[in-house]
C-alpha cells in the first residue's frame, strides 16, 4: 500500500494513476490550506510570482484574480500556467518546473532592476529567497494564504504504519516530510517507519529523511509526478515495493 501524504484534492490525479498501474493506495492529508481576502494591489510595472496553484486558487476566493489578467506573470508549473491562462491572464511570461529554474530564467530574460511580487503562502522556500537575494533580484513575498500543518493521524494510518500495511510514502514538498515526522515522533512509531519506502519530489524534500537514517529513500529527477512515478515503478523494480 502507498500512502499519499497530499491533500485529497490534490490527491486524485496520482490515487488513479497508480491505482491504474496495480498499486493499491491510501490517502492522508498532512496540511491544508486557508486562502486570505485581504485586497491585493496592482501595478502595472510590476512582475508577478505565482509559485502554486493555491497563489491562484487564493485570488479567485478573494474575487481579485481579475485584477491580473494584464499582469507580467511567471508560474511555477504546468499547472499553474494553465490555470492562469483558462482564467483570461494574457501575459504568462514564463513556466518554470521549480524555484531553481525561475532564478535562472529571470536572470537571463529580466532586468534584475524591475520588481518581482512573489504570491506564497506563511510557509516559504527559503533557499529561493536566499538565491534571488545572491542574484541580486528584488523579489518582495505577498502572504496570500496559509499552509496548516496536520496535528494528527488518523487511527486509520497509524493502524497500517504500525501493522507494515504502508510499504511507501509519497512526498510532495518539504512541509510535508516535516510534518509527517513530528507526528510519527508524536505517536512513538518513527522507529516502525524508517524501513518503509519514501518518495520525494526533490532532493529538498528528501533532506529531513536522510537526517533520519530513513533505508529507502528515492527522489524524481524532476519535479515532477510523471518523474516522481517512475522513482516509485524503480523501486517495484528492485523488489522494494
């Protein structure tokens, strides 16, 4: 059984994907979302960040998503770009796969003078902000909505980590290794834990594991699901799974 660690909605793409590949899955929330309804400004010499489809999900909540269909946009995956683009915003300048790759593109296709609105949630990619700042780029963060940590587990998943049911755990983000950790600590079953394979969507994510001594951990070459799929077909391959 491979555990989900996603919000469901988010959830649904990959549940079927690897439900259609003979996996069986499970599904636990380990964050979720609160979008804001402050009011946003615009400024039309501005350029604007969206990192996550949750900057855009936010700004639709708030009835302010309009405000930007003339926007200089960046976005930080496919996903992100096509939402932009479905809600009517004209000028999607760029689409990058992670934080590394959008500091490269506006190194090479932006005067590092103009100023970047970057639209993030409480909870930030410091090691983007720490690269931007090196490159010299005047990137200013806009909370737009907060990233809630899980303060438990369901009985349910506890169940089946302490049982051995959960032969892999799926992480999308460095927030959600964090988490699952301090709760897994939290129960006493972070021992029970270490042998099950885990997948990360990058290196970043994977980090918290290694400090761990975690036996199994296989990380996407790309930030990506397709890329994180084949880190979990990899491990079925080498009898792990």
């Amino acid at each position: 059984m491979i555990l989900i660690t996603r919000p469901k909605e988010q959830s649904k793409d990959l549940e079927l994907l690897l439900t259609s590949k003979g996996y069986e899955t499970c599904q636990e929330s380990l964050y979720s979302f609160k979008y804001h309804k402050n009011k946003i400004a615009y400024d039309k010499n501005n350029y604007y960040i969206f990192p996550s489809i949750h900057s855009v999900k936010s700004l639709i909540n708030s009835k302010q998503i309009y405000k930007f269909k003339n926007a200089n946009i960046f976005a930080i995956g496919k996903k992100v770009k096509q939402a932009l683009i479905k809600l009517g915003c004209k000028r999607v300048l760029a689409v990058s796969e992670d934080g590394d790759s959008l500091i490269k593109i506006l190194n090479t296709q932006i005067n590092s003078k103009v100023n970047f609105i970057y639209f993030g949630s409480n909870i930030i990619n410091k090691d983007f902000f720490i690269k931007a700042k090196k490159n010299k780029l005047n990137i200013q963060k806009k909370t737009i909505y907060k990233t809630l940590p899980s303060k438990k587990l369901s009985k349910h998943i506890i169940n089946n980590l302490k049982l051995n049911k959960v032969r892999g755990i799926v992480f999308y983000s460095l927030l959600s290794v964090d988490t699952f950790l301090n709760l897994v600590s939290k129960y006493k079953i972070l021992s029970d834990v270490k042998k099950i394979n885990t997948y990360s969507i990058s290196e970043r994510a994977a980090k918290p594991l290694r400090q761990y001594k975690f036996k199994y951990i296989y990380i996407a070459r790309k930030p990506n699901q397709t890329a994180l799929v084949k880190s979990i077909k990899k491990a079925h391959a080498s009898n792990r799974l």
